[in-house]
C-alpha cells in the first residue's frame, strides 16, 4: 500500500519542489530586506536619538509579542477593509521582512553596545565622523558578535515562513497540504515537507554553529 | 593654545569641575596630578569634548569647545588622546590603526600614511611589529602603538590620561622614554600621571588637582621642593614615599 504512495508522491515531486521554490523566493527575500532594515534599526537603536529609538522599541515590542500569523491575517485580510489591497506573495514578505527587522534589530543593537566604550572615544578622539566611527572601528567588531546568533536568526524565520501558507500562498507547506488530500499519508507527505525545509536550513545551523566556535575562539586569544 | 576661563562640569548632582582657570602655551608641558576622582582626567576629557562642560569656557586653538555649535572633528583631529586602557583597535594591525585617521579624516593617500605610518612606528621603537595586531603586543608596545596613532595626524596638542597606570612596571619606561622625546620636540602635552619622576624631568609645570579643584601649579622645582598648600604637601607625601 506504501509503495503505491510512495509512487505517488514521486510524481508530486516537481510540484513540491515548485512550492520548495517559493519558500526559498519568500524567506530569502524578506531575510535581505529584513537583514537591511533590521541593521538600519539595529544602528538607531544603539544610538542617542531617544525619539527614533522608543518609537523603534515600540514597534519591536509590539511584533515580538504578537504572534506572526495574527500580524500576517491583519495585513492581508483587515488591510483591504482600509482600502490597502495586497497580494498574498507581497504581503507574505512584508510580514516576513518585518518579523525580521525586529529580531535582527535586536541582535544588531547588542551586537553594537558590546563593543567597549573606549573603542568608540578612539574614534571620536582621532576625528572620524559618525559613519566612519561605525564603518571602520564598531561595526567590524561588532559583527563577530551579530553573525551567530544572526544566522541563527535566519534558520528560525525560515521556518516561521511556512506561516505564509495561510493566506494562500503555494509554499512547501501549502504543497504539502493539497498533496495530503490526495494521498491520505500524511506522515510520509509532510515527512517530505519537513525534509526540504531540514535541507535548507541544516546548512545554516553548520554554519551558525562553526561561526559561534571561531568567535570564542578568537575572543580568548 | 589652551585657556580654560572658569570651566565647571557636573555629572548629575556631582560637581566634578569647580571654576577651572588654566592656560597652556603652545611648546608647553603640563602635569596633572592629584587622587583618583580629583577631576583630573575629566579635565583632559573636556579639552576635545570628549566630556561637555555646563558653564563658562574653553578655548582650544582659538575654538571655542564650550560652545555647542562649534564643530569638533576638525579640532579633534589636531588633538591626540592617550587612554589608560590604550583602546587600540583589535581588528586593525599596528600600522592599520596609525593610519586609518590620515586616510579616512585627512584624506591622504594610502601610500603616503602607510610610509608615515611606518616613519612614525619606527620613532616609537616599533618598526617590527607594524602587522602585529594589539593582541600580539606587550601593553607597553600597544601603548607606544596608541601614542603614534595620535602623532599621525601630526597633532598640535598630545593629552596623555594616565598613560602608564595600566602597564607592568617594567614596560613604564619605554612608554615614558617616548612621551620624552616628544616633549623634547616642544609638543605641546598635558599629561595626567603619578610618575613624578617624568614630572621632575620634562615638565614644564606641574598642577595638583583634588576635589575637582586646581589647587596648585607651578614649575616642578618650585612645585616639589615647596609646595604651598596643606593638600599638596600631603598628597606629596603619599605617593613619593613609595
């Protein structure tokens, strides 16, 4: 009975490779406008300009405690009654690219307040202006602290993304659960599911994992 | 090159400054002396605003570093600072971080800061470890290191905050043998240091400094051999016993 499903689900494959494709598309391009956003963010926050900053804390609070498929039915199912109408795909990345920002925000503002203070009065002392003081002395050393846990970050939002099939759009996840209805074994269709988003992101924990080891190995030297 | 007229500086409740007068002359060298949390290095601190001051003024090179809309960088990068802790930046190597101020704020060419860089490494004593990062060096070398950074923007005015306290003994004399030869040169230097030895030697004048207050200032023969108040001849007391 098995290897009549298992048959089955071969022939499917090129349509979860399709919605395979499209969580790649969703979550790789709301982890570059995200990681853009989120270092915009992250930098202002670790600044001195209070206003820019609570509003930011604000909005981080708000989307860290509110759960991501509620964030992502108000944008595409409540919006419209505003008159703002969007298209599940763009949405979904919108959604993702926010969730995003807020947590690499975090990771980036910490990652910059651990940088000593001292480093930031050499700076300031031999003249550098305030982009240059964050180009050439803080950001570089507070990049090996960001990248850990930023990788990290990305394995999680990468699996937040199949959220993204509620609203509609074809992802890996959404492919699993049409093909479920046409071969009732669901551990052997979401099996599948699970094991391409496994493979997309078990590279990402390597590399999370050796980058994490190479800065403890360089902040004992 | 340096005038204070009746600078006072607060951290929160706390009256760190108390109406400091002081002028420096351009070739001089100052010492500043006193106890820990006498105001001393707040003082050197407020000299490229590092620190803000709330009342009167402060005049550096005919800026005036009180006022709020005077725009410092280009003042800063007249004026070298030496930290206690060094603050070398780790990621850069030796010649990396002496010359990152010249190309980025002075707009040198790469070539010509690196060759000033490794001239000005090598009057330090270091023309050897120029691709050393800070980790590699000695405290006294990643000091001698921060002190040529400044000397790369060939600053008018050299400030040294306890340059030697966070060394081992053994390394204070290379640092001190280099701040010498730069006072020989007629930089002009505030140096806030308990090495009164250094004082004796090539300062032109000493300040003690307690409470937040310049008790007193005068040559250091003048200074060590008859001191006019109570708390200097104390203080005196304690810290060349030693």
């Amino acid at each position: 009975m098995w290897g009549i499903y298992l048959e089955q689900l071969l022939q499917s494959l090129p349509f979860f490779l399709k919605g395979l494709w499209m969580t790649v598309a969703v979550s790789g391009l709301s982890l570059l406008l995200g990681t853009a956003v989120g270092f915009l963010w992250g930098i202002v926050r670790a600044s001195r300009r209070r206003i820019l900053k609570a509003l930011i804390g604000a909005w981080v609070d708000v989307i860290r405690g509110t759960p991501f498929l509620v964030q992502i039915f108000i944008l595409f199912f409540i919006l419209p009654e505003f008159g703002v109408h969007l298209e599940a795909f763009p949405a979904a990345v919108i959604a993702l690219s926010n969730l995003a920002a807020c947590f690499i925000c975090e990771i980036v503002s910490s990652g910059i307040e651990s940088v000593p203070h001292g480093q930031r009065e050499a700076a300031v002392s031999s003249g550098l202006n305030g982009y240059q003081q964050l180009r050439h002395v803080i950001l570089p050393q507070a990049l090996r602290v960001i990248l850990p846990p930023l990788v990290g970050q990305y394995v999680l939002l990468i699996k937040d993304s199949s959220v993204v099939s509620a609203i509609g759009v074809m992802d890996v996840t959404r492919a699993g659960w049409l093909t479920v209805q046409r071969i009732p074994q669901g551990i052997l269709v979401f099996g599948l599911v699970g094991l391409l988003y496994f493979a997309i992101c078990y590279p990402l924990i390597q590399i999370s994992g050796a980058l994490e080891k190479r800065l403890g190995r360089s902040s004992r030297r | 090159m340096i005038e204070f007229r009746d600078v006072h500086k607060w951290f929160g409740d706390l009256h760190v400054l108390k109406g400091i007068r002081l002028r420096v002359a351009a070739g001089e060298v100052l010492v500043v002396c006193g106890p820990s949390g006498s105001g001393k290095s707040t003082l050197i601190r407020t000299i490229n605003r590092l620190e803000p001051i709330q009342k009167g003024e402060l005049i550096v090179d005919g800026m005036k570093v009180h006022d709020p809309r005077t725009p410092m960088t280009k003042l800063r990068a007249e004026i070298g600072f030496v930290f206690q802790q060094f603050n070398l930046y780790p990621h850069m190597t030796a010649l990396e971080n002496v010359t990152l101020a010249p190309i980025k704020v002075r707009r040198m060419p790469r070539r010509e800061a690196e060759a000033l860089g490794k001239e000005v490494l090598a009057k330090v004593g270091l023309a050897d470890k120029l691709h050393q990062y800070p980790a590699q060096l000695s405290g006294g070398q990643q000091q001698r290191v921060a002190i040529a950074r400044g000397l790369c923007m060939r600053p008018k005015i050299m400030l040294f905050d306890e340059p030697t306290s966070a060394l081992d003994p053994e390394m204070i004399n290379e640092v001190l043998e280099v701040m010498r030869a730069l006072a020989r040169e007629g930089m002009t230097m505030i140096v806030v240091t308990h090495e009164m030895g250094f004082a004796r030697e090539v300062a032109h004048r000493v300040a003690f400094m307690d409470y937040g207050e310049l008790i007193e200032i005068a040559p250091p023969e003048e200074f060590f051999a008859r001191p006019q108040s109570e708390r200097t001849r104390l203080f005196l007391s304690k810290i060349l016993t030693h």
